[in-house]
C-alpha cells in the first residue's frame, strides 16, 4: 500500500524525518508540516490542514479495516480534540472553516447523512440519505435518494451555509453531474437524460432558486472553464459507442438554435487548457491518426 518515504531535511536540527507518503501535509503558507508517524492504512487518515489553525482527522482504531471511522477536528494551538461525527466515509473542508462529512454511513445504501460543524460549533444535520456532495465555498451540492415504488430515485439538493438558517432546496432529480460558477450564483447541470447519462439535457439554474433553461441537448458531458464564461460541450458521436464531438458555449448566453463543433470523434477525457475556456485539449484513439491535441477556441 506504501509507495515509498517522505524525507524532510531540517538544516537547524541538521537531521531527516521519514515519514510514509500520503501521511503529511503542509500548511497552506507552507511554514509548518503536519505529519502522522507509525502510518497504517485508513488509521487517522485525513484532509489535515485547512487554514493553519485546524486539522481533521478520520480515526478507524476502534473499527480497524472498518470502510468508516471517527472524524476529528483539531485545534493546532491547544492539541485539544473534538468528535465531529461517527461512522463517516467522505468529509472535506468548505468555507468559513465549514467541515463537512457523510455520517451514519450506511455502505450497503451506499449513503449516509450529511452533516456540518461550523467553526467552533457543533455538528448539525443537512439531509439523510446522501449519496455524495460538493462543496464551492459555503454552498453545497449533494445527492439524495428519495424514494420511488420500492426504489429511490437520485435528487439534487443545495444548500447555502452562509445564511443565518439553513433551508435545503431541491434542483431536479435524474442528475449526472453538476457545476458551479465561480461566484457561486449559478448551476449548471446534466439531466433528463434519454436511457443514460450519454445522453442527457444541460441545463441552467440560478442557486438561489428559480426555474432551470436547457442549453442543449444530446448531452453526454461538460467542461465549465475556471473563470466561469465558457463551457466545453460533449456530444455522442454518431455511430460510436464511446467518442464524442465538441463545441464550446457561452455560459451566460441565450440557449444556442443550433451547436456547431469544433473537432469530432474524440475522447470524453476533453477539457479546457486555461483560465478563460479559449483552448481545449483533446485526444483522439482512432487508428492512424491519433494523438493528444491542442486547439486554439475563436
């Protein structure tokens, strides 16, 4: 399970530190080193560092070889330690010194209870029967499965942490993957989907609440880029069981009539290069003339 040893090499102490990869962080200035000596797999493994001042971390002592543990919060100052949440199986760090975690994880259903601390509060439930979630600052995103005839059907939620009461609110069910602008206002999302997740609507919906608009349809993927104005789209091939044609949208533009591509019959692995969603890179596995590829966006 180990790939090899970290070394740190203090020229004050003028001596190395082994230490197993995968068990440290750095702080985010990079001043300080948090580290777990006698690493054993999943034992007090964590997100470590959020903001120098705090670390968590997933304990699984008391169920060892356990999918599930103890989560941790602890103050870096004091060594003090806080019981977060028991059985949890995912959990990271949102704004605000928001933690966040599925608890109560059931592995069978394959779902747990979404729960979050506050800084220097204590854990408050979201929403039971959560499959998984993002966060993007103080808004989160989760999938619930609600039930249906026996069944259950997979629902998309939000959440704002920001607002003084937290008051969940549903987006559409049938979800198969999701995105937020970098300000956090606007949802866009992949949905309603004709016999899977290859073909499916993007939509778009204000966080805050109000009716979706479809941006396209025949969807099978989407790339928003990092400064939030364009969107990469995939679209099946005709004819193919796994390429997909691309084209590229404005993100807060009317609904184009028609799609135009860019490049067809590549693999869905296609992304954005930069910032500002102005080049893609592209691979493409079709004999003779494959390779990766990158393209320069109008």
């Amino acid at each position: 399970m180990l790939a090899g040893d970290l070394w740190l090499d203090d020229r004050k102490a003028g001596s190395g530190v082994s230490v197993q990869e995968g068990a440290y962080a750095f702080s985010p200035r990079g001043s300080d080193l948090a580290f777990l000596a006698r690493w054993r797999f999943r034992e007090e493994e964590g997100e470590l560092w959020v903001d120098g001042r705090e670390l968590a971390l997933l304990s699984t002592g008391k169920q060892p070889g356990e999918a599930t543990g103890d989560l941790h919060r602890l103050t870096r100052s004091s060594g003090a330690s806080h019981l977060v949440a028991t059985r949890v199986a995912d959990w990271r760090w949102g704004g605000a010194g928001d933690l966040l975690c599925l608890a109560r994880y059931d592995v069978r259903a394959r779902a747990g209870t979404l729960s979050v601390a506050t800084a220097g509060g204590t854990a408050a439930e979201i929403a039971a029967k959560v499959q998984s979630f993002s966060v993007s600052g103080r808004r989160v995103l989760y999938l619930v499965q609600a039930p249906e005839k026996g069944d259950f059907k997979l629902e998309l939620w939000g959440v704002d942490l920001s607002t003084s009461r937290l008051q969940p609110r549903r987006f559409d069910e049938g979800v198969y993957g999701w995105a937020l602008s970098p300000d956090g206002a606007t949802l866009y999302y992949k949905a309603r989907c004709a016999g899977g997740p290859r073909s499916c609507s993007l939509l778009r919906a204000p966080f805050a609440g109000g009716a979706p608009e479809m941006l396209a349809a025949n969807v099978s993927g989407f790339d928003l880029s990092r400064d939030g104005r364009r969107i990469l789209l995939q679209q099946p091939h005709h004819g193919a069981a796994r390429a997909v044609d691309l084209a590229v949208l404005s993100a807060d533009g009317a609904a184009p009539g028609r799609v135009k591509s860019l490049v067809e019959e590549v693999d869905p692995s296609s992304r954005f290069a930069d910032d500002e969603g102005k080049r893609v890179v592209y691979a493409i596995v079709a004999a003779a003339k494959g390779g990766v590829f990158l393209a320069d966006v109008p």
